[in-house]
C-alpha cells in the first residue's frame, strides 16, 4: 500500500513571466519544489530574474502563467488582500539594506510582525527578547539602529524574519552590505536559526561564498533554474 505523502512546503509549476509581449521570456516554464527545513541558495547573472522569482514566490507579483502552490493550496489565485494575510503569517524576509525602522528600538522592530498579527504586547515582547538573545544581541534590545554597526542590523532583520514563525524565509542578498567577516557569522547564524525554527529558506544571492551556507545550489539561466555543485560538496563555512 502506497504511504501518502504531504505537498511540499513550496512548488512551484511551470511559472513564466515576460515583461513585453516581444521579449524574451524572464523566466519560462520554471519549476521547483521546496520542503520544510529545505534551504536552498539561487544563484544568477544581474537581470537573469533572480528578484522577479522572489517577488513572485512572496505574492508581490504574478506570473504570466503557471501556478505558485504553498502546502498544496494555489496562491496565483488570491487577491491582493489575501496574499497579504499569507505573507503576514507565513513569510519572513530578510534584505540586503535590513529595512529596519529608525524611530523603533531593536526589541520593537524585531516584534514588529508579531503587532501586524495582532499578538499581545506581553507575548510579543516574552518572544522577540527570547530571539534577540538566540541571535547574540540580546543587550541590544533597547538601542535604536543607528547607533548599530551593519552586522547587528542583519541579525535584527533575522530575528524579525523569524519572530513570527514562518513556515519560508526569503532572503534577498543578505550579506551585500557586509564585509566578509560579518558576512560568515550572519550566514552561519541564518542556517543555524533556521534549522532551528525547521523553516524553508530560498537565498537569492550573487555569491557563492555566501551560497555555500545553503544545502543546496541552483543556477537561474535563459529563464530556467538549473543544478549546479551541491553545496555539500564545496568547502563548508565552518571549515
């Protein structure tokens, strides 16, 4: 007797997206499935689609065809308001410039997620404090950001991807911004959290130093993505 299976975290079905009725295609017929606890790096040239493939996993904008399912449910359906609720609850991200608030403290940015869900101010700082600590800064809780170096506003953006428990982190460039030192500790800090919090990660990343964080690599090309060195099989970063 066959033992059923659960959907993948993330599937991703025949997905293509032109700009131009005349262009080429920037993606085209892409597929992909992600599964709980799976973090995967996408790696490509500037403009080969690497951020119209995220915004289009996160809801920000939808294909030209195809279908984008999220534990089974199809997600090229919903309308603005509902993807919105979706990304809420189940979608972290993580950016290359951290996007953190300048008036907020760290404790009320990282819990910022937690507010637009409607969690109480109690449980909402009981769980942003507990992050902050597992990301290393927990006696920064009540600083404000720019008294911060940029290291420390990475690992507040991974802390408040992550506060809210989502079942996919999508993290954009993450190290961009940092020198090579603080970029190995955030990298190794998102894997470790990661596991942790057994979420889904897509890495969208320039850098295969940065790639080799993942457990798997894939190269988007011609609008396709396509398999490249395992990432076990290159120089781990903890070496």
């Amino acid at each position: 007797m066959r033992v059923p299976t659960s959907p993948p975290l993330l599937a991703l079905e025949h997905l293509t997206k032109r700009y131009r009725p005349d262009a080429a295609p920037v993606l085209e017929q892409l597929q992909l499935e992600l599964h709980s606890g799976d973090y995967i790096a996408i790696m490509g040239e500037s403009g080969a689609g690497k951020s119209t493939l995220m915004n289009i996993v996160a809801g920000l904008d939808r294909p030209d065809s195809g279908r984008v399912l999220f534990e089974g449910a199809d997600l090229t359906g919903l309308d603005d308001d509902a993807l919105t609720r979706w990304r809420r609850s189940s979608i972290g991200f993580v950016f290359q410039a951290f996007h953190v608030l300048s008036y907020l403290t760290v404790q009320q940015n990282v819990a910022l997620p937690l507010d637009l869900l409607g969690i109480g101010a109690a449980e909402g700082a009981r769980r942003s404090r507990a992050l902050l600590e597992d990301c290393g800064i927990g006696a920064l809780a009540q600083r404000y950001p720019r008294e911060l170096s940029g290291g420390e506003l990475q690992r507040i953006a991974i802390a408040r991807a992550l506060v809210h428990r989502p079942r996919l982190v999508l993290a954009d460039e993450p190290t961009g911004n940092l020198d090579a030192g603080s970029a190995e500790q955030i990298l190794r800090l998102l894997r470790e959290q990661l596991r942790q919090h057994s979420a889904g990660a897509i890495l969208i990343t320039h850098s295969m130093a940065a790639a080799r964080s993942a457990d798997r690599i894939l190269r988007l090309e011609a609008g396709r993505l396509r398999s490249t060195a395992s990432a076990a099989t290159l120089a781990p970063l903890d070496a």
